[in-house]
C-alpha cells in the first residue's frame, strides 16, 4: 500500500496576468487556503482619486494544499503552474508566510518590492515593534538603511526602512565586503 503525503505545505502559484484576486477568491470558495498579499494604493486621476488594494507580487498566489489538493489547483481558471526549481515545486516554510503576513498588515504604506538582486549584507535579528525576532539583511538603498526579508524561493526581496538602532547583528559583515 502506498503511503500519501496528507501533510499541508504553502506553494507560490504563477497565476494569468491580472488573476491573482479571482483565483484566490475561487480557491478560497473551494476551501483551499491561499494567500494574496495585497498592497493599498492610491490611484490619482485627472478628476478624482482612488484608494485600490493590488497585488503586492503580480502573478503570484501563496496556496497551502497537500497532495490531495496539489494538482486540482492547477484545473482551475487562472493557476498557470507552481513556482519550481529543478523541476520540482519549492515549497515555502510557514514562519516565511507568517512574517510576510505581519510584514504586510503592518508596514502596507511602507513596503516596496523589487527583483533587483540585491547583495549581501549583514544579517540582523529585529530588537523591537511589531516586526520583533524577524530577522533580515540590512543594504543601502539610495543612502537609507532597510531591512529585507528574502523570499529566494521567488526571487523577490520585501523591503522596509527600519532604525538601526533597532536591529542586531547576527552574522558580521567580511572586512574584505
């Protein structure tokens, strides 16, 4: 008898263009657990302006399935496929989503999202507020101090100025850097 994973682990989903609300919505309605980070901006038109929540990484959904569930969410209308690497789905550990949930209900207004590759630099543990024990790389960007939270599974860096002051080293930066 073969023995199934039913143990639930969160995926990054590639979604169509312009579907990550739809298909969470969907999922959500099918009872897949999924998250969509959203980031609330707004929107300035010549009469009027708008407050808008999008995506905060375009054509990407977070899903937490099993095997049961892994391959019905791609049957549905806008899942184009999982994130992979090596050909295998590169599932995301739960303190990662966690912190990207504190890091987005906390710091919405302040966060930018980038794929630049930014190098490495020291790895900090935040001392105090909200963002407390989440530990990041401070880098300079544009001569001010950020704390990023790496998400290498997508490529992508969340980024947030933060006091240094606030942070403490874990991992001292090479004299030759």
């Amino acid at each position: 008898m073969t023995h199934i994973n039913s143990s639930y682990n969160w995926y990054a989903l590639y979604t169509r263009s312009r579907y990550e609300k739809k298909l969470h919505l969907d999922l959500n309605r099918r009872g897949v657990e999924s998250y969509l980070p959203l980031k609330v901006e707004k929107k300035k038109w010549s009469d009027r302006v708008k407050v808008i929540e999008e995506p905060l990484l375009r054509g990407y959904l977070f899903v937490k399935v099993s095997n049961k569930e892994y391959f019905d969410v791609l049957n549905n209308t806008g899942a184009v496929s999982y994130v992979a690497f090596g050909g295998k789905a590169a599932s995301i550990p739960e303190n990662q989503i966690q912190n990207l949930k504190i890091f987005v209900s906390n710091f919405n207004d302040q966060i930018n999202v980038t794929r630049e590759r930014i190098s490495k630099g020291t790895v900090v543990k935040i001392k105090r507020g909200l963002l407390k024990d989440i530990e990041g790389e401070i880098v300079e960007i544009r001569g001010k101090s950020r704390i990023v939270l790496r998400f290498e599974s997508l490529g992508y860096c969340v980024h947030s100025e933060i006091a240094i002051e606030d942070v403490e080293c874990l991992q001292a930066v090479s004299a030759l850097d």
